[in-house]
C-alpha cells in the first residue's frame, strides 16, 4: 500500500495592518506578542519611525479579530485607524516583535 505524500498548508488567513493612533509607548507591542501566543497566531509585529505599529498575523479570521479586540481593550491603547490587506500564507512557528 502507498501513501501519496502531500504537503500541510497553514490554515487560516494571513493579514498585514497598520495600526494609527495611540499605539506607540502603551505597551502595544507586549501585549500583542502576548495575546498572539495565547491565541496560537503567528507573524511579527513593530514599531514604525511615524508612531504608528506595522503587523503581520497569521491564523483563523476570527482568533486574529480577537486579537484585536484585546489590544483595542487595553486601558492606555487607543486605536483610531487600521490599514488591513490580505497577504499569501507563510510557515512560521511563533509570533514575535521586530523592530526598535
């Protein structure tokens, strides 16, 4: 008996977004990487040289709007605009900070 090998693609949806507001300096980053673990998501996220936070995420559509949630919750976050565009699927195994 054979077994025809085939390769496993990453589920979900994979996300670049541009966060403005008050994002820099609140602890954005932290508790993105923090919750983005706890949710199994993976990408990268970083601070941009205009104040705003750039992030790539990768995982289930609805994981990566909780993730969101979170950080819109978050008491000195205030998010007042987002950039979002879908991006091809990547293998990565973890989601970290980048950047300064």
């Amino acid at each position: 008996m054979f077994f025809k090998r085939t390769k496993i693609q990453p589920e979900g949806v994979r996300k670049h977004i541009l966060f403005y507001g008050r994002v820099q300096g609140v602890g954005f980053r932290f508790y993105a990487v923090q919750k983005a673990r706890q949710l199994g998501l993976t990408g990268w996220v970083k601070n941009l040289m205009d104040g705003n936070v750039e992030m790539e995420v990768q995982g289930p559509q609805e994981k990566i709007d909780q993730l969101i949630q979170y950080l819109s919750r978050q008491r000195y976050i205030q998010i007042t605009g987002m950039e979002c565009k879908n991006l091809p699927l990547q293998e990565e195994r973890s989601f970290c900070e980048r950047g300064y």
